[in-house]
C-alpha cells in the first residue's frame, strides 16, 4: 500500500460509504459520492489496487452461531525474540477461535480476542492451546460481559 495515496474528497465519501455498508450498488454508491457509475468503479478499483480498501466481509452474529462467550486473554512470554514472537503469531493464527492477536509493548506481550461456545469450549483452549503453547509464561483473562461500541474499520475524515 501507498502511504501518500493522494485522497481527494470523493475517495473518502466512498470510503466512508463502502465502510458502512459493503454491499452497497455501485451505482448507488456512485450517487452518494455525486460521480456517475463508470469513473466511482474506477475510483474503486484504484483504492483497492492501492491497498486502501483491504476486502469485504459479512459481519455475522456469534450469538446466532453459537459463539456466547467473548473474552480477551493478555499472554506474556518468556522471550521476546523475534523467532519466539513470530512462533506465537504463528500459533494462535491456526486458531480460529481467535479473532484478533494484537502484539503490545510492556508487560503484557499480546493481547488476544477470543470466542467460545461456552466456558467449557473456553477453558479447553485455555488450557490446551495456550497456557501450553511453547515460550508462554502466563496467561490472564477478561470474560466480556457487555460490549457497548464495536465499529469495524477506521474512522474517515470527509473533510480533507
């Protein structure tokens, strides 16, 4: 991705427009953006190419999958080498209960977003993928009671 990307006011509208709604017309995000449809596909196609627009995806329901535990683990390790860092990464990605993994800076070397069937499935992965996973020194974790904002993306400034 280009960092200096040049955004103009139209890209950001349909950045913004796009963010909140992936399945969006073209030719209905083409009016949002006051563009005909042709050159906002272009303009589209151009901000994925650039790497601005990363994909699409559905945001689903974990209630409605059966996923009704949420939690965030905070994992630190005994080493901080690159290797050993890059080892861990490569760990939890073949977990797919794990939805983000975050790697921080102070005491607390990664934090990860969890989901669970229940305390049960949670306690499983705990113990068997986590706490034993090579270079883990501990493991501390937060059950998410209630979420009151979760936004995805990033926020676009339409004034530029």
């Amino acid at each position: 991705m280009t960092a200096n990307y040049p955004l103009d006011s139209i890209d950001r509208l349909i950045l913004e427009n796009l963010q909140d709604d992936g399945r969006i017309t073209n030719v209905d995000l083409a009016r949002k953006a006051g563009l005909t449809a042709p050159p906002c596909l272009r303009r589209v196609r151009a901000l994925e190419e650039a790497g601005i627009i990363e994909g699409y995806h559905a945001q689903l329901n974990a209630n409605a999958l059966g996923y009704g535990i949420m939690v965030f683990a905070m994992v630190s390790l005994k080493s901080q080498a690159e290797d050993d860092l890059r080892q861990f990464e490569e760990h939890v990605a073949t977990l797919p209960e794990v939805r983000e993994c975050h790697m921080l800076n102070g005491e607390i070397d990664f934090v990860l977003k969890i989901v669970a069937h229940d305390l049960q499935a949670f306690q499983h992965l705990l113990t068997s993928q986590l706490t034993s996973a090579p270079n883990v020194t501990s493991v501390k974790t937060s059950l998410i009671i209630r979420t009151s904002k979760d936004l995805p993306g990033v926020p676009v400034d339409t004034k530029e």
